[in-house]
C-alpha cells in the first residue's frame, strides 16, 4: 500500500493568503520541468510527480515550544530515517498519540499536550519522516503507518488519537490494520479525505495532462496494489469502530470540505462532526474553542 503526502502550500493558497514569491518561483520551476518531461514521456512526468508528491518542500519544527523541554526524549529507527519524539505524563490514565499533518510537526500542537497533560493523559508526540526533527526527504502512507505501528507496539498501545490533515489518512487506515473498539476515540481535524482531491488539485496546478495523470494513477497502483480512491478516510471509517469527532471548516482551501459532508451524508453511528466558518485549514486546530472541544470529548465518559 503507497499513498503520496496530501496537503501542499506550494499548491494551494492555504487559507486564501497570498502566495509568497518563493513559492511561486518554486512551482514554477517544478511546473516547467514536469511538463517539459510529459512531452517526451509522460510515464516518466508522472513518476517524477509522484516523487514531488511525497517531498516536503519545507520543513516546520526546527525549535521546540517550552513544553517540550518537560517531555521525554523519545527515537527510533524506521528504515532509512530516525523518527524524533517526545513522551510526556508517562503512566497517565491513557495513551494519546498527536498526529500531525504534511509539511507540520508535532510542536505545532503544544496548546493540546499542555492541555492534555493537565488531565492526566500520557501524551505522545513524534515527527513523521522528513518533518521536523526527524530523518529523511519523503512521506508517504506506508511509511507513515508503519511509524504509527512502531509506537503503538513500542510505546503503546495506544488508546486514543489526535490527528490533523494527512495525520488523520494515517489513523484512519492504521485503525484498519490493529484490534480496536468503541473506547478507542479518534479526533480528526481537517482531514485530507479523499486522495482523488488531492491529486486533481496537484494535477490542476500544474497543469499537467490526462496522459500524466493516467499514469500518475498507475504507479500509485503498481506500488500499493489500489488506485488512488482506495485511499480515502471516508472509506476507511467504514470498517473503523473507534469512537471519532470531526472538525472540518468550509473555507478550508486544501482539504475539500465538500468531501466531508460526503462522509457525513453515510451517517455513520460512530462518527460526529462538527462543521466551522471562518478557520481556514490551520486556524482550526489552533482555535481555542476547537481545543476546548476536543478535550472535552475526549473525557466524556472518563
């Protein structure tokens, strides 16, 4: 199973913010090469689209807010890279593992880990390869998954999930693959539901053709055994029982909320969600009374 990283700065104005000159110069060039490529071969366009696919063009994370000088120093070998973490609270009431998304890190979320803490949650944190201080130069599910799998085993099991944009495509297809019922609980803010999305905005950015994109999809299934609508959270859900809270905003520019209300349209029992205006795709989980919520949630019945 491959599935490339899912959300693009370079790609989409986040939050309907003027794209900054370096950006554009970067795409630009990308956007030249890739199509220059196409003309010669469009196999070999879409292969080295893939790999942009998966590559994070700029890396948060590099200094650690205050609370992570309170936690523990946590890491480990996942293949070729070396995955960097912290634990916190360490024999707390449950394990919560943060899960963050493309181009993010772990210490954009030290609002929730001081929060989270402060209700006797052992708080796990790490960054996915080539984020923050983490080893590596792509991300992709697989990877992803098998770094969530490692520390569920290793530091686990885990009990409950916070996770924000490609963060919560690797929760919901990591709950596919590992026992788990209706006390597992599950926050998803903004999630990157449907790849297809994803790679028609790619595509359309950088106006690269049908040819390419056909074959775009065929390394996708070469490499992962399913074309890219298989990889979908909104699929995923369907085989989940964890117990999960969605937040999804409607001027979210990178993470459609048309397919989220998709989602909440199969009215499954276990999945509730919680639609706002105004946040964007980042401001959300930054939202004070977002993360008033997503605590509260996660003590209900607790």
């Amino acid at each position: 199973m491959i599935l490339q990283a899912s959300s693009y700065s370079f790609i989409i104005p986040a939050e309907k913010t003027e794209m900054k000159v370096a950006q554009k110069l970067v795409t630009g060039y990308f956007r030249a090469k890739l199509q220059l490529l196409s003309v010669f071969s469009a196999r070999q366009a879409a292969r080295a689209a893939f790999d942009l696919f998966c590559t994070p063009l700029k890396r948060a994370g590099r200094v650690a807010p205050p609370v992570f000088e309170k936690g523990e120093p946590l890491k480990f070998q996942l293949g070729e890279n070396q995955v960097v973490g912290h634990r916190w609270n360490a024999g707390g009431k449950r394990k919560l593992l943060i899960v963050h998304g493309f181009q993010s890190c772990s210490g954009n979320f030290s609002q929730y880990i001081t929060a989270l803490t402060g209700k006797g949650y052992e708080v796990l944190a790490f960054d996915a390869p080539a984020h923050g201080m983490s080893g590596g130069r792509r991300i992709n599910l697989p990877l992803y998954i098998a770094m969530l799998d490692h520390i569920h085993k290793a530091y686990g099991p885990v009990d409950d999930f916070l996770a924000h944009s490609y963060g919560c495509v690797a929760v919901s297809h990591f709950l596919e693959t590992i026992p788990h019922d209706a006390s597992t609980k599950a926050v998803f803010i903004a999630p990157a539901t449907e790849t297809t999305s994803t790679v028609d905005s790619f595509f359309t950015y950088l106006r690269l053709n049908d040819h390419v994109r056909k074959e775009f999809d065929q390394v996708i299934y070469e490499l992962g055994g399913h074309w890219p609508a298989h990889f979908s959270v909104r699929r995923a859900l369907q085989h989940s029982r964890a117990n999960v809270l969605w937040f999804h905003d409607e001027d979210d520019d990178l993470t459609p909320v048309e397919d989220a209300l998709r989602a909440r349209a199969d009215n499954l029992p276990n999945v509730s969600f919680h639609i706002t205006r105004g946040l964007g795709h980042r401001r959300i989980y930054r939202d004070s009374g977002i993360m008033q919520e997503v605590i509260d949630f996660f003590e209900e019945g607790r």
